[in-house]
C-alpha cells in the first residue's frame, strides 16, 4: 500500500494531541512539552523523508522493468537459452532435465507442493533437488 502522507499526517495529530493531554496531567511544564513535540515533528518529517524515497525507488524500477525487454522463458531450453554467463551455463548443462524443470516452474511462481504432482515426485525430493543444485552453484562461484 502507498504512503498517504495525509492520513499519517492526521494519525500523528491525534496521538500528539493525546500525548500532550497526558504530560499536561502530569505536571509537564510547556516548554519541555514544545521540545518533545519538535523531536517527535523531525521524526515525523524524516519517516516521510523515507517513504517517499522508497515509493520514488519503486515506481522508477517498475518503469525500467516496463521498457526492459522480458525473454519469454516456457521451457527448459528456453531458460537456458537466456544464460549469458558461459560457465554458468555449462554448469546447468550437467543439471538432470527435472531439475532444471523444477527450476522452471520455481521461476514461474509454482511452490513446491504444486511442482510435486507435475513432475512426479515428492515434495522432499524437489528440495533435495534444489539443494544439490544450490550446492552445484555455490561451488561454481567459487
């Protein structure tokens, strides 16, 4: 959900407002009540700071996303079609087709218990699968 800075601007109100009501009850004198109001103001200010950043960041990425040209990748062949790192890819080609299947359906948002049935085995079997592959890999980057 987006940053609405004018609903966090009106939830910041109340509680301050409430927070004062409590301090003046308790015998706080005003000046030390301004002085926790223009702390609690500068961390108010530095949260929107932040969350307009990120919300700046986010739909910068989804523009470049939208202008990058995204490989249409529907079978193993095709996935490793779009490996550009040479070793990597050597490195797959000693991969079984299942598990590079398995990887597959991984990148196409499948879990584990939806891959099972489609690539007849159990789900322990794909995550012992994908660790050997994890292991393969970590030991290529080296």
């Amino acid at each position: 959900m987006a940053y609405n800075h004018g609903r966090e601007e009106r939830k910041w109100r109340i509680w301050k407002e409430a927070e004062e009501t409590i301090l003046r009850k308790c015998g706080v004198d005003e000046d030390t009540i301004e002085e926790i109001r223009i702390y609690d103001r500068a961390d108010f200010n530095a949260t929107r700071r932040f969350y307009r950043y990120l919300n700046d960041v986010g739909e910068y990425l989804e523009g470049m996303a939208d202008t990058e040209r995204q490989a249409e990748v529907h079978s193993v062949t095709d996935l490793l079609d779009e490996i550009e790192n040479e070793n990597l890819y050597r490195v797959l080609l000693t991969v079984d087709k299942r598990t590079l299947q398995i990887v597959l359906l991984k990148m196409q948002g499948y879990s584990t218990k939806e891959i099972a049935p489609l690539v007849g085995l159990t789900t322990g079997a794909i995550y012992a699968r994908l660790d050997h592959l994890r292991k393969k890999l970590k030991a290529f980057k080296r």
